[in-house]
C-alpha cells in the first residue's frame, strides 16, 4: 500500500512541476524570451538560481563575466560556457508596456518558491520510493531447508532502463501479498520491445 501511495504522489509531484514549469515559460515569455534559450526545464535549480541572479534583462545587462563564471562553475553547466550565458541574457531586451517587467517578475518569483518545495518535495519521494523497493528485496539469509526464490522486484530492478517510477508502479499497483517471480514478469511480457 504505501508503495503505491508513494508512486501516485510522486506522480502527483512530477504533473504540478510541469505545470508551474509552463507558467514559467509563459511568464518569461512576456518579457524574457532570452532566458528561455538557456533551458529545457525551467523547473530545474540552477535555472530559478540565474533567473533570481537576472531576474529583468535590465539586471543582466549589469552582470559580470566573472558572476556567470563562478556561477556556472558552481552548478556545474558543462553545456554553456560563462560567455555564452552571458550574452544570451544580454541580448537585446524586448520592448514591453510599462509595468509588465515588474508583474512578470513578481509573478515569476512566486511560481520560483512553489517549484522550489515541489523539487524538494520530489526527491523526498524519490528517496522514499527506492526505500520501500529496496525492503521488497529478500534477505540473503534464508531459514535453513528454505530456497529464496528470484523476487519479482530483483528481476525489475536488473532490467536496464526500467527507473524508480515504473518499478513502483509495478509493484504497488499488483494486488499486495506475495510477489513471486512471474506475477509480474509474464504480463509484461507480452508488450512489444519487452527483453525476452
């Protein structure tokens, strides 16, 4: 049970971090639009950190090389060199009505504080979910005279491409009890691209 309880919140999780990921995108592109070309998940850390460093493109104009340097050494951003960044958020800024820099921003820096719990929220889950798989791992001390049998979970979790996500909701989503290898394994096995 909590198993699948885990999986359906961070499931949960991951849909309102898209969400606020949109509105994100949504917001930075009244007034931002350069910002967006230095991301694919507006959601990710690093990327609220440089927004919070270069909130307006009136802030960034005021950066140093040396800023994005340490920066990008910081969150260590192989793909984009300090110079890159740097002229990214210095290109020329869009010419906006007055107040909407600010609104957007001040709208931005709520949705920042939001996506902030929802990342750490997140990983709490993740953790918590490797967790409850690892317990579904039967010891190697077995009673004498009894054979441990491959569980399902071992067999899943050798699989390669097959994360923390999928194998929660195989496991928590099958009826709760003993999970004996096959229970799982054979109705899985009938979908395409499964190893055989």
């Amino acid at each position: 049970m909590k198993l699948r309880e885990w999986s359906r919140m961070a499931d949960e999780l991951q849909q309102e971090r898209a969400r606020l990921a949109s509105r994100m995108r949504e917001q930075l592109w009244r007034y931002y639009p350069q910002m967006l070309e230095l991301a694919d998940d507006f959601a990710a850390d690093w990327f609220l950190d440089l927004w919070n460093q270069a909130p307006t493109p009136a802030k960034a104009a005021r950066l140093r090389e040396t800023t994005i340097e340490r920066f990008v050494k910081a969150h260590r951003l192989r793909r984009w060199p300090a110079s890159e960044v740097l002229r990214i958020l210095k290109q020329k800024p869009l010419s906006v009505a007055p107040g909407v820099v600010e609104a957007a921003s001040d709208h931005i820096r709520t949705l920042t504080v939001r996506i902030r719990l929802i990342n750490q929220q997140l990983k709490a889950a993740h953790r918590k979910l490797d967790e409850l798989c690892a317990q579904l791992i039967p010891s190697e001390e077995n009673e004498p005279g009894q054979q441990c049998e491959q569980r399902d979970v071992v067999i899943l979790r050798s699989m390669p491409g097959l994360g923390r996500i999928i194998l929660a909701v195989l496991l928590g989503e099958v009826r709760s009890g003993n999970l004996c290898a096959g229970e799982i394994i054979t109705p899985c096995a009938a979908f395409p691209g499964w190893p055989r």
